[in-house]
C-alpha cells in the first residue's frame, strides 16, 4: 500500500533547498548568458526539410519567423547541474552516472548546435540523424557497461510482478531505451517552453520516486535539475529568448533514462514521460507511412506540429502538452509507489 511508503523530511528538504539554488544561480546567470548568445549571434538556422530531406513548406510557414533565435539555451541547464552536483553532490552510487551521461551528451549536443548556426552539415543543418545515432549509442555504451559489469545489474523490473532476469539482453535494452529517450524529447523540444515544461514534470516525478526508495543523493540530482530546467523555462517561454537546442533535449533525455534505470522503474517512464513517447512514435508512424505508403498519416510531425499545423495557436498546443505530461507524471508516480509499497 502507499500508506508503507514513508519519505524522509530531512531529505525533503535538503531536495528543495538544492532546487532553490539551482533556480537561482541559474536565474542569476541567464542574463550574462543571453547577451553571450545574441552578442555572438548563435542564432538557430532553422531546417526547412523533413526528415527524408525532402521539403517542408507547412513547418517552413509555421517557424520561418524563428530563424536566427538564440540556441544552446540547454548549456545553462547542464552546466548549472553538473557545477552544483559537483560541489554539494557528488556521489559514487547516484550521481556519477547520470552526471556522466549529462555533461557527455550535452557536449555532443554543443557541437551539433554549433555545426547548424554555422551552417555546416547536410542541408547545412548540423549533423543528421544517422550521424548522431553512433555517438549518443557510444555514451549509452558506457552506461550500460558500467551498469552490468561494475553494478551487477541485470534484472527488468516489470511493475506489480516483480524482477526478471535477463542477462546479457540488459545492455541493448539499455541502449535502446536511453538512445530512444534522448530523442523522443528531442523530437518534443518544437515549440517555446514545450519540452522543458514537460522535462520539469518528470523530473519532479523521479525526485519524488528517488525519495521514496531512500536514494537522496539522486533525488537532489534530480532537484537540481528541476531548478534549472524553471531557470530555463522563464526565458523559454513563448516568445522564446533563447532555444534548448540539442544540448540540452539530448542530455536532458539521456540522463532521464539513466535515472529511470538507477531507479530500477524504467518501465514507469514510459507512463511519466508518455507525452514524449507519443512524439517520437508520430515520427517513426510517418516516416513508416511515407516511405511504404506514399502519404502521411499526419499533417506534419512531430505530434505538436500536426496540431500547429491544424490551426491550434502555438501557446494553446505548448500548455495542453504541459496539462497531459502532469497528469502523465501524476499517475507514473503513483504506479511506482503503489508498485514499490505493495
């Protein structure tokens, strides 16, 4: 039962007060941070072809006007974390790993970011997918090796019917899992302030969850993201002043697998982080559709811009997507404690 479930108030607060200060620090930081962006002009370029590399005149009417905003928004998340992580939060057993997968795919993110404002790449883009694949592969890599050699792990925690070994399948389903994460909310980060809205209700979720299973370390991580993430979202908000960019979708993502598998309920995420999952299936759905079927299933993808696209103000599309990822994170949440408890 949820009632066996007990959370540590010291703990508790200790969460809020490292998400107090990320907030902060982040807020204190932005302002320098943004005259950086726009003084250097590290304007987005933005891709007016689909995922085939064909042409995309409904995206291109919809987010011309964006063209040249600021990105690499996602450093001021990932940098803040991992300063804060390293001075009050550095763990072995909870911080580590997830600290790795941050700043390693946030680096990665960076340097894609910078090949589109530079305009280098495919379709002067940045790099496409078939490139970016192999190097977040590579960093889950690491994970899922560290996970089964140095931690042992090779059980599936399935929810209500307990731990099932599968041994040497662990570690492509960890790749798989992270991989697809990192770029289901990639696909999400669309619209001003879409992803990181629903980012900071995942989190929050998984902090509450770390709590429950008495991780502290890895709650505070999770806190600390949280704080910065809001930091984040201030300025993100339509009108955006800055974009998340891949630095901060794809670390943000990644790590979020990590801490689901850290947290043993992997299987939850895909309640939590539903909304994300919807994303990435409406790509996968079209590009299905397009290449075997020669039409579209949806007006446009991903999910967020088929409803752009039918008429929905961008506002309108961003906060429903908020609504749905609370709910989303809400019932994940309870699923875990019940699952745990019972």
């Amino acid at each position: 039962m949820i009632s066996t479930i007990s959370i540590d108030i010291p703990a508790l607060e200790r969460v809020l007060m490292l998400t107090a200060i990320s907030f902060v620090l982040a807020m204190a930081v932005t302002p320098f941070f943004t005259d950086f962006l726009y003084r250097n002009r590290l304007g987005k370029r933005i891709r007016y072809t689909d995922f085939s590399g064909a042409a995309a005149p409904i995206f291109k009417s919809l987010h011309h006007k964006k063209e040249n905003t600021p990105t690499m928004g996602g450093l001021l998340i990932w940098v803040v974390v991992g300063a804060l992580t390293l001075v009050f939060n550095l763990d072995r057993a909870g911080t580590y790993l997830p600290l790795f997968a941050l700043v390693a795919t946030g680096v990665i993110g960076a340097a894609d970011d910078l090949l589109n404002i530079k305009g280098i790449g495919e379709n002067r883009g940045g790099l496409r997918f078939r490139h970016k694949l192999p190097l977040y592969a590579a960093v889950a890599a690491v994970g899922a090796w560290w996970f089964y050699s140095k931690l042992g792990w090779s059980t599936l925690n399935v929810p209500f019917f307990g731990n099932f070994e599968i041994g040497l399948l662990y570690i492509p389903l960890f790749i798989f899992i992270l991989v697809g994460v990192a770029f289901a909310v990639n696909s999400a980060d669309g619209l001003d302030g879409l992803s990181a809205g629903m980012l900071v209700t995942s989190y929050g979720a998984y902090t509450m969850i770390a709590l429950a299973q008495d991780k502290i370390p890895l709650a505070l991580f999770c806190g600390t993201i949280v704080g910065a993430l809001l930091a984040f979202l201030w300025f993100n908000i339509y009108p955006a002043r800055f974009f998340m960019g891949d630095t901060g979708s794809m670390s943000l993502g990644m790590t979020l697998a990590v801490i689901a598998f850290l947290t043993n309920s992997v299987l939850i995420l895909a309640v939590i982080g539903l909304p994300f999952l919807l994303e990435a299936l409406s790509v996968v759905i079209q590009i299905i559709s397009k290449k075997f079927f020669k039409r579209k299933v949806f007006l446009i993808a991903p999910l967020h811009h088929h409803f752009e696209a039918l008429g929905w103000p961008e506002a309108k599309v961003t906060m429903r997507f908020w609504v749905v990822s609370m709910v989303t994170a809400v019932i994940g949440l309870i699923l875990a404690l019940i699952a745990r408890g019972g």
